[in-house]
C-alpha cells in the first residue's frame, strides 16, 4: 500500500516538491476512493465545500478506477498564493486518470477535482 511505502510523508506537504506532490495525490486518490480523507490537511473553505456526501459520491466513483501504481506530474501553475498541480495517475487497470489538486502555501489542499470525469 502506499501508506506503507512512505509511511506518515503524506501527512505534510511540502507544495513546491514535486516528489513530495506526488505521493500526496497518490495517498489522496486513496483516501477518496475509501471515501475516508484527512480533513486536517484541507483549508477551511474547501472543508465546507467538500461535504460528506460529496465525498461518498467521489468515492463511489473512484472506487471503480481500481488502485494508481504511479504518477507524473504533468503541469503546475502558481495563481496568486496557489499552487496547482495536474498529476496523471497511473491505474492498475492499464490506463491513466488526471488529478488536480491545489495547495496554498503553507501546503493545505484548497482544491481536488478530477477533470476527466467531467468534474469542475
């Protein structure tokens, strides 16, 4: 599991590590397909945002993409005191799903979506 393979490094983010980045999203993939995510890590505004039922939703879907092996980091961008990355995850199944995911800067998460699943 990726829990094991890099123990407590996703708990805090380093948002302008791209390694750091990228066993962030592939932890959060997990959690969200759990539908069990650290609200901890999360600005409050995207703690309201985010609700319950939101997450089961997301869960619900994610669930059936079936677990990531990998990730790359396919664009960044700075927006104001925003950080925002597109991470291609690398399923299992044998094809891939893009993940953007913010950050402010002091490595709260202010956004996740999943575009390719037509979520904005």
């Amino acid at each position: 599991s990726v829990v094991a393979a890099f123990g407590d490094q996703a708990s805090s983010i380093d948002p302008t590590s791209s390694d750091s980045v990228k066993i962030f999203a592939l932890k959060w993939f997990e959690w969200l397909q759990t539908g069990q995510i650290d609200r901890t890590q999360m600005t409050a505004g995207l703690n309201e945002h985010l609700t319950d039922d939101a997450v089961r939703e997301m869960s619900r879907h994610l669930k059936s993409y079936g677990p990531a092996t990998g990730d790359e980091i396919v664009q960044s961008r700075q927006i104001q005191d925003q950080t925002f990355y597109v991470v291609k995850l690398f399923l299992q199944r044998g094809d891939a799903l893009s993940m953007l995911i913010g950050f402010d800067t002091s490595g709260k998460v202010t956004g996740v979506t999943f575009p390719s699943m037509g979520q904005e």
